[in-house]
C-alpha cells in the first residue's frame, strides 16, 4: 500500500518498504480473523437459504419469518459491549474462541429446534456467540496492524461478512437438498467448533507470538499505536462516549450501512425464491455469486483507502469521506424492483453488497482512526456495532411485515436506500474528532 509515515511526518512511503522488507507473516491473523467472521456469516445465511422450508415447517408467515430472524440479533446489541469489555479485559484470545463455540452450540441447536420455542434459544445462542466478533476482531487488528495497514486487516475481518454467505449460501443450499435444512446446521455447528480451536491455537499477541520473525515484531509493536496513547488508569466510560458526537456519528452510520447488509442477508435468498422465481439451489448459486462478487470489490476498496489517505487525514478523521462517498455509491438500490433481468440483478446487488460492505469495513476502520486511548477500544468498537446491530435488529422485522403488508419488496428497498443516504450524511458532519479520554469523562 502507498501508505503513510508512521512517525508522523505526513510524507508517504513505498508499499514495499519497512513492511515488507520486515516480512508478511502478520497476514496470517488477518486471514483467521477473516475465517472467524467467514463461519459466523455461513451460520447467518444459512437461516436464510432454508427460510422457505422452515417458513414450511413451522407455518410462519414473512413478517414471522423475519422477527425470528432478528432474534439473533436481540442477544448480539445485549451482549456487544460485556463482550468486549470483557475482551479487554481477559483477551481476544479467549473470549473470542469461547465464543465461536457457543455460537457453533446454536447451529448444532437450531438443527434439533421441534417448534419455535427451542429455535429461538438456538438464535439467541447463535447471535449471544455472534457478538464478540467485531469488538474482539478490531481489537486483534489494533493489536497487529501498524497504523497504515488498519483499512485492508480491517477490511479482511470484514471481508468474512461477504465471503461467509458467498460461500455459506451455495453450501447451504446444496446440504439443504441433500440433507435437509436440520442437516445443513448440525454440519456448519461441528464445522464451528473446529475453527473456534484454530483460533485458539493460533492467535496471541504479537509480543507472545513465538512464529513471528523478530524484525516484523519490532515494527508492529513500533507502528501499531501510532496515532494512539498508551492505556489509561481508567478507561473511558460508556456514558463518558456516548456524551460524544463522534461516536454517535460512528453508531448512526453503522446502523444505516448495516441495515442493507442485514436486508440481504436476512431476505436475499428467499427474495429470490417467492420474487424472481429460482429454485433453491439456485438462488444459493446467485445469492453466493453476488456475495462472492462482493468479497473482492470490498477488499479492494478498503485498500484504496489505505493508499490515498494520509495520516494527517487519518487523525482528522479523513476516512469518513470514503465512508460518505461508498454509500453514495450504494444508492442504485433503488432502482432494483424495476430490474427484470437475472443477470442485471446480480449485477445490481454485487455492486450495492460493494459498497455497502465497503462502508461498514471503513466505519469500522475509521473507529479505530479516532480512538486515542487503547484501553477504550473494546468500548468504543461494542458502542458502534450497538449502533450497526439495533437496526439490524429492525431489518428483518421491518422487511418481513413490509411485505406481508405491500406484497412487494419494493418499499423495503426504498426504506434501505433512504438510510443509505442518511448515513453519508451523519458520517461527514458527525465523524470528525478524535475520542479523547477528557473529552468523554
């Protein structure tokens, strides 16, 4: 990446200086941690892929369908910010193996589920497990990513939020006819408890990492926190964030972004179903075409954010033109009811699966841009994906009535693009300074 000094001199270096001149071995925790968010999202679409036969199986309607859907949800925005405080305070390590575990319980569970009560407590296991990604997640990326490289780790991590249902959609919908949509999370749930090993295995801190070559460990640990304070005594309190209007301009954009993310995720394969006709497995083809579509032009975005912005830009809070910019770009939305053709709807809904997981990965990255005291990541990134999940919560519930009410989805992608644009707009004017322990406490 054409990236920026980290001693502060805002002059750009070359992509292959001190960085990889050091070595690349860092990547591998990008890459688990792309894993981990890779399965969580295979569990996601899952629902979603069998939504049609478990809408069959328990005589549910739409709106029904997705206020189960958004059960997940409930135990996610509850247990955000335990969880990462918690993950500051024993590890990402820990909190976030024990936490693929008992999300991967969930999966094992809903593939047991009798009625609807034993599937509600298998979602609120899936999205209690759920929960920890993101605030664990960014704090591993703050713990290893040199400042200049936070947007493509960040974008790696989030990277797994369009990879999991790009391949998740295709393998569910094959398990599903296989073997039956209770089949298709009794394997996802063992498959879970495999990588939650991993994870365990593999990560520690750069300092602890016996495989990491000693130059490449002295560059993290010199260029991770360049922007950053060392911890404080005492961290900053919720109620000291919440009297910021940063992280309200953090939160409100996460949950305009996030809502679209949730739409499709929730809606997208049985969308394609009961809307345009395909069967099963093929929709879990277009569904994970598109998500697979999605998972490059996301990276890639994410790095071209590394390379144009400057660190002077980054302490400003720079990044947050990039976020205004890809949800603008997002808006083609739309236009998707008025779409006939197959291959123009794919085209269509990689293209907004772009940028809008283009924008959740910089929201997340321009986060981490503005925290200043390390010791309040874990609060900072919980508060913000409080924001992204409360009205992914609403997603589901708001689509499934809406169409049980309009008999479309064209009103539910109105509903999604308004929040598109509502967002660029929160992100320029709100997302400017940095969180500063005084500023907050």
């Amino acid at each position: 990446m054409s990236l920026i000094s980290p001693r502060g001199t805002g002059l750009e270096t070359s992509p292959t200086s001190a960085s990889a001149t050091a070595g690349r071995r860092r990547y591998v925790i990008a890459f688990v941690l792309g894993l981990v968010a890779c399965l969580g999202y295979m569990d996601r679409v899952n629902f979603s892929v069998a939504g049609d036969e478990v809408i069959k199986a328990f005589g549910l309607s739409t709106g029904e369908f997705g206020l189960t859907t958004s059960v997940f949800s409930w135990a996610y925005v509850v247990l955000l910010i335990p969880l990462g405080i918690l993950a500051d305070r024993k590890g990402v390590r820990l909190v976030l193996a024990l936490s693929v575990v008992v999300w991967s319980i969930g999966a094992l569970f809903t593939g047991v589920a009798v009625g609807v009560g034993t599937l509600v407590v298998a979602r609120l296991l899936l999205g209690g497990g759920e929960s920890s990604t993101f605030p664990a997640g960014n704090i591993a990326v703050r713990e290893w990513a040199p400042e200049r490289e936070r947007g493509i780790f960040t974008g790696t991590l989030n990277a797994g939020t369009v990879v999991g249902p790009a391949i998740g959609a295709v393998v569910a919908a094959y398990l599903v006819v296989a073997v039956g949509w209770r089949g298709s999370f009794l394997v996802e749930g063992g498959v879970g408890i495999l990588v939650g090993a991993i994870w365990f295995l593999v990560y520690h801190s750069p300092e602890k990492t016996k495989w990491l070559k000693p130059r490449e460990r002295s560059m993290i640990l010199a260029e991770r926190a360049g922007s950053a304070q060392k911890s404080s005594a005492t961290a900053m309190s919720i109620a000291g964030l919440l009297r910021t209007k940063t992280i309200w301009g953090l939160m409100i954009t996460q949950g305009c972004a996030v809502y679209t993310s949730y739409l499709f995720l929730s809606f997208l394969p049985l969308y394609l179903v009961t809307e345009r006709h395909l069967k099963i497995l093929s929709s879990g083809w277009v569904t994970g075409l598109t998500y697979g579509i999605a998972a490059v032009g996301s990276v890639i975005a994410a790095r071209i954010s590394d390379r144009v912005l400057k660190r002077s830009d980054v302490l400003r809070g720079g990044r947050r033109k990039a976020v205004a910019v890809v949800l603008l770009l997002a808006l083609p939305l739309l236009a998707l009811p008025w779409i006939t053709s197959i291959p123009l709807v794919i085209a269509l809904v990689s293209w907004v699966l772009i940028m809008d997981t283009a924008a959740i990965t910089l929201n997340w990255a321009l986060t981490s841009d503005l925290i200043v005291d390390k010791a309040s990541s874990g609060r900072a990134f919980s508060l913000t994906g409080v924001g992204g999940n409360i009205f992914g919560l609403l997603a589901p519930i708001v689509t499934g009535y809406l169409v049980d009410w309009t008999g479309s989805y064209t009103v539910p992608f109105l509903v999604a693009g308004a929040l598109l644009l509502a967002g660029a707009g929160v992100t320029w004017t709100m997302s400017r300074h940095a969180l500063q322990p005084a500023q907050a406490d």
